[in-house]
C-alpha cells in the first residue's frame, strides 16, 4: 500500500495509475484520506473472502439428488 497526497497525485498522475493496476494507493488531503484507489482484483478479492465460511461443511456444489427435473 502507498500513501501520498492530493498534489504528488496530480503532478504523476499517470504513475499512481499504473501503480493502481497492481496495489492499493491512499491519497491524502490535509493528512486526511480523501480517497483510495483499489485494483480491480484486489477489490474481487475481498468481495470473495466475505463468502468463505458462509456453507456448511457438508454442503456440496453441483446437481441435487433430491431435486425433482
């Protein structure tokens, strides 16, 4: 993670994106975090780990023999 300001920002602009592509960046405004550029897969990641655990243990995934078709 990388963490810079509003004007570092602006001023290599181009940079901060590429480096997006591949880590999180915090710019920051007054010391204050303003906002936070997250890579795509970074972000589908998190999303992800909020479902782990979620199924049973014994829970499977694929066809149902109990279910009438």
């Amino acid at each position: 993670m990388c963490t810079i300001s509003t004007t570092e920002f602006k001023n290599n602009f181009g940079k901060y994106i590429e480096m997006g592509q591949r880590e999180e960046i915090k710019v920051l405004k007054r010391g204050r975090v303003i906002f936070t550029i997250v890579p795509e897969s970074l972000s589908l990641l998190e999303e992800a780990k909020k479902y782990i655990g979620m199924l049973p243990k014994d829970a499977s995934i694929g066809i149902d023999p109990y279910e009438r078709g």
